[in-house]
C-alpha cells in the first residue's frame, strides 16, 4: 500500500507541460515522425549494401581468366563522376537551404544543378559499362564482374530513382509551393541523395581505388 501511495505521489507531481507522448506534451511532430521513419529506410538501404560491398570484398579476385579491375576502370572517367555526385550533394545542400527559408525560385536552380549533374554522373558510368560489356567484360564474364555490376548498378539506380523524386518534388514547388508537407518530401528526399553519396565514397575507395591501382 506505501509503494502504490509513493508511486500515485511521484506520477502527480510531474507538472502536464513537462509530460511527454500522448500525455501533455501531445504526440510527436509529424515532421519527427516521417524522419523517423525515412531514417529506418535508411538505415535498410545502408544493410543492403553493406551485403553487397561484401560480396564484391569476397568475389573480386575471381576473374576466372579474364580482365582485373586494373585492366578495365579508366580513373580519370571514374574521378570525374565522384566529383559531379559529390557537387551535386553540394547544390542539393544550397537548395534545401533555400526551400527552409522559404525562397522557391533559389530553390528550383539549386535543384536544377543538381539534377545536371546527377546525370553527368549517370552518363559517364553507362558510358563506362558500355564501352566493358563491347570488350567481353560483361558481368556474365566473372564472379568478380558480377559482383561489380551489382553493386555499382545497384547504385546507379538508386541515383536514378532519386532525379526522378527530383523531378516530382520540383512540380510540386511549382504547382503548391513550399508548404509544410512539400518541404517535409524535400528533407527526406536530401537525406536520401546525401546517402547516396556515403555509399559512393565507399564504392569509389574500395572498387576503384584499390582494384584499380
């Protein structure tokens, strides 16, 4: 009975505007809540090509014969796209920027800067998969190809996906401007593309760095 009557005392004395959750502080934020859970996609998307960087850690010594990475990857072609992603996360920065303080037309420059070289780095490494897959360095070639197409398509494609979440969340600042839901899209949309950018470091550093040299 003292220990019910010490714990009703204790809960009482919490003063409501303090209280957090469904008590007097209300729920969370929905903005809080979509970062959460966009952080949780995340976070599943960095698992997978943590898979996937292993594979290629275990298989590239695999060349069954043909060509190493040595004898395929063209750096300068390969530093060139690293440096159009990296800016690119750059004027992706600026344009949120922009968004938060409310300035649209900064905004859809930014985003237009981003979405150029976003692409440049598209078309340089499809130039680059093109110009393997006419010598025979296919990702049917080798285990070692395999996983190399794997991981790096995987992405390219990520990065595809994200220009065109560019392209409709740019017609939505167009067509509604930035309210709040516009503006929670854009801040999950640039955590996704700064993403993309971590797992680029990596892939540059341990498939082309070091299987290039």
């Amino acid at each position: 009975m003292t220990i019910t009557a010490t714990l009703d005392r204790t809960l009482t004395a919490v003063p409501t505007e303090l209280a957090r959750g469904r008590g007097g502080g209300g729920p969370a934020s929905k903005r809080v809540v979509v970062a959460y859970g966009f952080w949780i996609f995340i976070l599943s998307d960095m698992i997978m090509f943590s898979a996937l960087f292993a594979a290629y850690a275990v298989l590239r010594g695999n060349t069954a014969g043909g060509p190493t990475g040595a004898e395929l990857f063209n750096l300068r072609n390969v530093f060139i796209e690293t440096m159009c992603l990296l800016l690119s996360s750059y004027t992706c920065g600026l344009g949120v920027l922009s968004a938060e303080r409310r300035q649209p037309a900064r905004f859809l420059i930014f985003a237009l800067f981003t979405f150029v070289l976003g692409a440049a780095f598209l078309i340089i490494e499809g130039t680059e998969f093109a110009r393997m897959v006419e010598m025979g360095a296919g990702p049917t070639r080798s285990a070692f190809l395999s996983a190399f197409f794997t991981l790096v398509g995987m992405h390219g494609i990520h990065v595809a996906s994200g220009l065109i979440a560019l392209i409709y969340l740019a017609a939505q600042v167009i067509a509604h401007g930035l309210r709040a839901a516009v503006l929670r899209r854009l801040l999950c949309w640039s955590l996704f593309w700064h993403a993309l950018d971590i797992v680029w470091v990596g892939v540059f550093t341990l498939v082309y760095l070091m299987g290039g040299s």
